[in-house]
C-alpha cells in the first residue's frame, strides 16, 4: 500500500474518533461538530495535496457554496473518482456525456 493513502486514512480516522470523543463530553459540542462538513472539509484537503490545484478544488466547493442544484465533476482533470465523489452529486467521464443527456 501507498504510504501517502496510509497517512491519509490516519488522520481521517483521528478526526473522526476525536469528533465522537468530543460528542460524548458535551452534547452541544458534539452537535457542533456533527453539522461540520467534516468530510467535504476533509476531501477538499487532499485533493489539494494529491494536486497543488486550487483550481479545482475552489470549483468543487464554490458550487456547494453558491447553491448550485447540481454538482457535476469531470474526469478529464486530475482528480480521480474516488476524490470528486463526496464532493459532487455526479462524476462523469467526460463533458461530452452532459450534451449527449441533454439531446434526450
């Protein structure tokens, strides 16, 4: 296994398990930190690391900011499925499927 997905998945875990400890010490604390968007939070983090593109990780979380109806990311970037998917409602392969579903 990579290292780089092994460190990853560490602190995802960490995160996580303190988040739960904080829910059980104080229930206002732990509602606080449930209505975090942790894990788009935590997305958005590593894909900034796999990619050093600010770019793309500004046009995922701009369009949840400004209310799009539907997020929609393109593999045709550097981002591969697994990173785009907590962070938009649709991946697809390419532009090209999104005119093909709008001719039917």
């Amino acid at each position: 296994m990579n290292l780089q997905f092994l460190l990853k998945t560490a602190i995802t875990v960490a995160v996580v398990l303190i988040a739960s400890l904080l829910a059980r010490r104080s229930g206002w604390l732990g509602a606080l930190v449930a209505s975090l968007p942790l894990t788009s939070l935590l997305v958005l983090g590593w894909l900034y690391a796999d990619t050093r593109d600010t770019a793309q990780v500004a046009d995922l979380s701009m369009g949840r900011a400004a209310g799009a109806g539907l997020i929609v990311a393109v593999l045709t970037g550097v981002g591969g499925r697994t990173d785009l998917a907590p962070l938009a409602d649709a991946v697809i392969g390419s532009v090209a499927e999104l005119e093909a579903g709008a001719a039917t």
